[in-house]
C-alpha cells in the first residue's frame, strides 16, 4: 500500500473500530463501504483508490441503489 493510501486508510480503519460495531450490519451494499474502500485503496493506490471510496460512499444514501459493487479492475 503506497503511504497516500496508507493515511486514506486510516480514517476508515478508525471507524471499523470505534463506530461500526455501534452502527451494526446495515450497508445497502456489498462489501461494505468501509470494506470496499480499502480494498480499492489497496488495489489503486491513495489517488484512484481514494476517489473510488468517495463515489461509493456518496452513492450510499436512502434513495441510491443496492445489491453487490465490487471494486473495479
């Protein structure tokens, strides 16, 4: 992981400890928000990976869509 994604991540890493566990299992998605961010992190680096992470989490609001997103190749 190139060290941009390395500080994109924790952010995201902070709140799969301290705040999902009190939200629960309710992502209209799958993976997870926070699990499709780091794996796009992991895959496209802190640039591309960063502004993926961003657009899934945007779309995410009651009237987006569901169902399975996967991180593109």
């Amino acid at each position: 992981m190139s060290p941009l994604a390395w500080l994109l991540s924790l952010p995201v890493r902070g709140y799969r400890a301290v705040f999902s566990p009190w939200v629960g299992h309710n992502c209209r998605y799958h993976p997870t928000c926070s699990a499709y961010a780091m794996e796009a992190l992991q895959k496209h680096g802190g640039i591309k990976g960063g502004y993926l992470a961003l657009r899934r989490i945007l779309r995410c609001h009651p009237w987006g869509k569901s169902g399975v997103d996967n991180v593109p190749d």
